[in-house]
C-alpha cells in the first residue's frame, strides 16, 4: 500500500546565476525547517562572505538500486533538490539490485565512481578499506548528523572513519498471520516471554489443528542466525573481523528448522525450494503461520494476505544472555573519495537524510527514517502497514542490543555460501553438524579468518 501524493512540478530554473543565488539567500529567512541545508548551500557556494560572483555549475552522479517505483520517488527528490540548488545538477544511476554491484565495481576500478552511492554492509567494507570512500568527518560541517539515530549511525563507522551513513532502519523479526492463528484455535504469543521451544510448540499445535503449516523455515538468511547467535553472547562476525559463533550454534539454529520439517510442521525441502520472495510465502498466501522476514517487508506481504498480519519479536530475546535483535541499516550513502565536489556531494546526502520533504516522499522505502526527527515528523502521511512497522520499532528500541560492528572485508561471498550449504542440509545431503563445520571452514577462507 503507498499513500497517494501530488507530484512536484519541477519550475522553470531561474534565469541567471544571480537569481539563483538570491532563492538561497532568501530560503534563509524561512521558518528553519531547511537551515543547515541553507547553511551549507552558502558555504558550498563561497557567499557567506556577501560575494555576489555565479556559483560553479557542479555535476554529481547518484548511484541507487530498486524498483521502479524507488526509481520515479528518487527523482522527485533529486528535481526538488535541483530547485533550491540551480548550480547543482544529480545525475541518476540506478538499475536492479543484481546488476547494481557489477556496474559500481567496474566503474569505481576505472577511475569513474558515482560522486554519491548507495552501499550494502556486507560491501561496504570493501569499498571502504581500498580507500574509496570519503570519511565523512571530512564534510561535518556540511553534513549534518546530530539527529541520527545512535543505533543505527555506528553501523557506518570503519576503522576510526565514518564512511557510510545509515539511510534508514529496519529490523528481522518473525511476521505471524492472524487468521491462520484464528483457524487453528490457537493465540498469538508473548513475544516479551516466549522461547525458542515456545515458538516450535506454537509450530506444531498451529500444523496439528489446522490445514496450514507452523513455519516456513529458512536457514540461509544470516540475520536469523546473527540473532540466534546475539542471544547466546556470541555474534556472526568479531570486530576483529572472523567468525564469533560456534559450530553447535549453527548446527542447533539449523537443526530445529529441520525438526519442524521433518514432523510436517513445516513444508519439504521441495516445496521450500519453491518460494520465491514475499509474493508466494507462506504468510503471504495465508497458508502458514509464521515466518523470518524485515520489518520493510512487511508492505509486500500484507499486499497479498487476506488475514492481518502482526509484527513479533524473534523468540528467545529474554532467554539467554542479551537480546540479539538490533536496527539493521537498510542501506547507506556514502561519497566517493575521488569526487571533485566533496561539500555538494555532503550537500545532498544532507538533503536526502535531514530533508523532510524529502522523507515525505520517499517514506519508508529506504527503511523507517534514520534522522528521528523527521521519522516522527512523517509518522501521520504513513499507509496502515507502515505506521504499524514504525509502532513496533519504537515499542521494541528499548530492548535492543547494540547494533553488531560492519561485517567484514569479503563477506559479499558469505550468503551464497550459507545458502548452498543450508541447502544441503535441508536436503539431507550433509548432517546440521557437518554443514556447520563447513560453513565455517569455507567461511573464514572468504573473510580471511
């Protein structure tokens, strides 16, 4: 669901340089909403001095992946951008996520990297530690960061820099379907209270009374097992960089998945093998109770279910040692070191984060809004299923853990191999223990631990 909003009608651009000028000078006296984005036109621009000289005509590229619909909002707020700063002009670089890290690694090895790019944590690293990446302390006195959420700004600090800033926040969760619960004769649980073995006998008195499954199971999404392992005060990855988790960890996390399947609480490996995206799960289809899935996705899932669909947290998050849920950073921005327009670039990267005008229309594309301010500002234009992710979130932040450090150099590699492996569990073809050794083996080759 998306809430319906008039389209901005890029104007005209002013005549002259110095009519543009005068429109920043004049934004100044408003009501403060946009005054250090004002602030830093000013210094970009050299007028803090009453210098009434052109600006520099500046190009930056932005770089962004996602769905058509990213695409159009992205670009309402790159024209709106554009009105207040006549001398800037964004260049749009966006395509699908699978395409997305081929093209920015072919184009950063060859000298030409977008001035402002979109990163994921587990490339992020990467891209940081070849020096590619502006430290962005560089440009504090354009970029503003002081509404930031805390929990969520850490996830772009790398060896002493800050490289990437979070563009919003979501967080791995368990999405429950309200009907299939109904039907069953069975209530929703606890989720301050409830345990891992709370959450399987859910599983099978929902499969045993009912024609719907308890769970689709899934054991290649790493958040699920960082948050398994987070409970149990270990962690995915170390700030050193290796692995933090034991075998037996994995292999426990793994092997009640397993159980499930193989008591019918849960479908086959076929049938597992099957699903594809939010679309066709088993929530979705109101044909399951449960299922791993972020906070942002919720959106999709609630598209296609009939029944209503209620946020919960992951189960044992008081059972162990600490909680292991945390903000995830739905993704970053982060500049170029090559750009030759540092403060335009910080510029916008301001705009985009601190702007609320411009949250208004992206909302929570890019994940619920990291500056706190604004999140709460846009809290009343959100569609049901959104306001009902930023309640949970707000609800659930005081018990979160710290969020766990970047991952690190090579970790790119570690879905595809958790993902292959999990599916030789599920399969059969190799014990929970075995594929957890394996993990873990083929693992550390890829992130050098």
């Amino acid at each position: 669901m998306r809430l319906q909003r008039n389209r901005r009608i890029t104007p005209v651009r002013l005549a002259t340089a110095s009519a543009a000028l005068a429109l920043i000078l004049s934004a100044c006296g408003d009501d403060g909403d946009d005054e250090s984005t004002d602030d830093a036109a000013q210094q970009a621009a050299g007028d803090d001095d009453g210098d009434d000289s052109d600006p520099e005509e500046v190009e930056l590229r932005f770089s962004w992946w996602g769905s058509d619909s990213r695409h159009e909002e992205t670009q309402e707020i790159i024209d709106l951008f554009e009105e207040e700063h006549p001398h800037i002009s964004i260049v749009p670089d966006f395509t699908d996520w699978g395409s997305y890290w081929d093209r920015l690694a072919t184009s950063t090895a060859g000298g030409d990297a977008p001035d402002i790019m979109t990163q994921e944590e587990r490339y992020m690293t990467d891209y940081a530690l070849r020096d590619q990446l502006l430290d962005l302390n560089e440009v504090s006195d354009v970029l503003d960061l002081s509404e930031i959420d805390e929990l969520a700004l850490g996830g772009g600090e790398i060896d002493g820099g800050l490289y990437a800033v979070a563009t919003g926040v979501n967080a791995f969760t368990v999405v429950a379907n309200t009907q299939v619960f109904d039907d069953a004769g069975v209530d929703l649980p606890d989720d301050t209270a409830w345990t891992w073995d709370d959450f399987y006998d859910i599983v099978g008195e929902i499969a045993e009374n009912s024609d719907a499954y308890g769970l689709q199971p899934e054991g290649s999404n790493e958040a699920g097992l960082k948050v398994y392992a987070r409970q149990r005060g270990e962690a995915l990855y170390d700030a050193d960089g290796s692995f933090g988790f034991s075998p037996q960890t994995l292999a426990g996390f793994w092997q009640g998945l397993l159980d499930a399947v193989e008591a019918g609480h849960a479908p086959d490996a076929t049938e597992v093998m099957e699903f594809e995206g939010p679309d066709t799960s088993l929530v979705a289809t109101d044909d399951g109770a449960m299922g791993f899935w972020w906070t942002n996705q919720l959106g999709a899932l609630d598209g296609v279910a009939e029944g209503e669909l209620e946020l919960l947290r992951m189960p044992g998050e008081f059972e162990h040692q600490q909680p292991g849920m945390y903000l995830k950073p739905a993704m970053f921005y982060s500049i170029s070191s090559q750009t030759e327009h540092p403060e335009e670039a910080a510029m916008f990267v301001d705009f985009l984060l601190n702007d609320v005008r411009a949250a208004e229309i992206m909302l929570t594309d890019r994940g619920l809004p990291a500056n706190l301010r604004v999140r709460d500002e846009i809290s009343t234009l959100l569609p049901e299923t959104e306001k009902q992710v930023s309640d949970f979130m707000a609800e659930i932040a005081p018990d979160l853990a710290d969020p766990p450090p970047p991952p690190p150099h090579g970790a790119g590699e570690i879905p595809d191999i958790l993902t292959r492996i999990w599916e030789e569990v599920l399969f059969e073809q190799v014990s929970p223990d075995d594929g957890a050794q394996q993990f873990i083996d083929e693992g550390s080759a890829a992130i050098g631990g």
